[in-house]
C-alpha cells in the first residue's frame, strides 16, 4: 500500500512540474519587411523564474535609426497568467530599462481535449502593460 501511494506521489508531483515547465523556452516576434521598416521582440523565460526580454527596430528615416531596448526580472504563472515583475535594485542598469511591472501575459496553446487539425501557435499575449510596444502583443514560443 505504501508503494502504491508513493507511485501515485511520484506520478503527481512529475504532472504538476510538467506543467509548470511548459511555460519556459524562448519567444519570438517579428514585424515588418526585410530592408524597410524591422521590428523583433525576443524574450526568454527561464526555469528558474527569471526572464530577459530584448527589442530590436530599425526603421527607416527613424531618429536613431536603430534602437535597442532590454528588460529582465522575474516570472511566476498562475493557471496561463504570467505575472512580470522587476526589482529596481537588481534588474536596471544602463542596459536593463525597460520596466516589467504590471505587466501579465496569457499563456495561449491548442487545448489536448481539442482533436481537430486546427493548428494553434503556442505562444503569449500581453494583456497588461505599461510598455506602450507590448499592449496586445503575440509573441510567438520557438
């Protein structure tokens, strides 16, 4: 009975990290045409709960023409939320500006009770966000 239980322990505890591990990997977007106006958004959740977000444009006629933004700090999710947030003292420097706080991202995947060949990018849509460029953003999970 006690080798049952610690089966079923075991079994448990491996579905309830399985899960959490979905939402890690690295996260891509990118807009516009190759030689004109680029916009790339990169952003990268970590196992360990830390993220590093960076934001590349390059638009022509743009004063600068090229802009490179960065951002990082900590992620934690609840049920497909995931909470951003940045500590002043640890994640800003010269390099680190952008600032995570109040921001959330739905979680979006195909359903595994849905069997039709619809074909449904994994991927995070920002709902909050104080980063004007990230309101209503898809980025897309490599």
């Amino acid at each position: 009975m006690k080798l049952i239980l610690a089966v079923l322990l075991f079994i448990l505890n491996l579905t309830l990290s399985a899960q959490s591990n979905n939402f890690a990997g690295d996260y891509t977007r990118s807009l516009g045409e190759e030689g004109k106006h680029i916009i790339e958004y990169k952003l990268t959740l970590n196992q360990d709960g830390t993220f590093v977000f960076h934001s590349y444009s390059k638009i022509q006629g743009g004063i600068p023409p090229e802009v490179n933004k960065y951002g990082k700090g900590k992620w934690s999710a609840k049920n497909n939320m995931i909470t951003f947030s940045s500590d002043k003292k640890e994640d800003f420097n010269e390099k680190y500006t952008l600032d995570f706080n109040n921001s959330i991202a739905r979680f979006v995947t195909k359903n595994p009770r849905d069997k039709t060949d619809q074909i449904v990018k994994t991927r995070l849509v920002f709902v909050e966000s104080e980063i004007f460029s990230l309101q209503r953003l898809d980025i897309f999970k490599l």
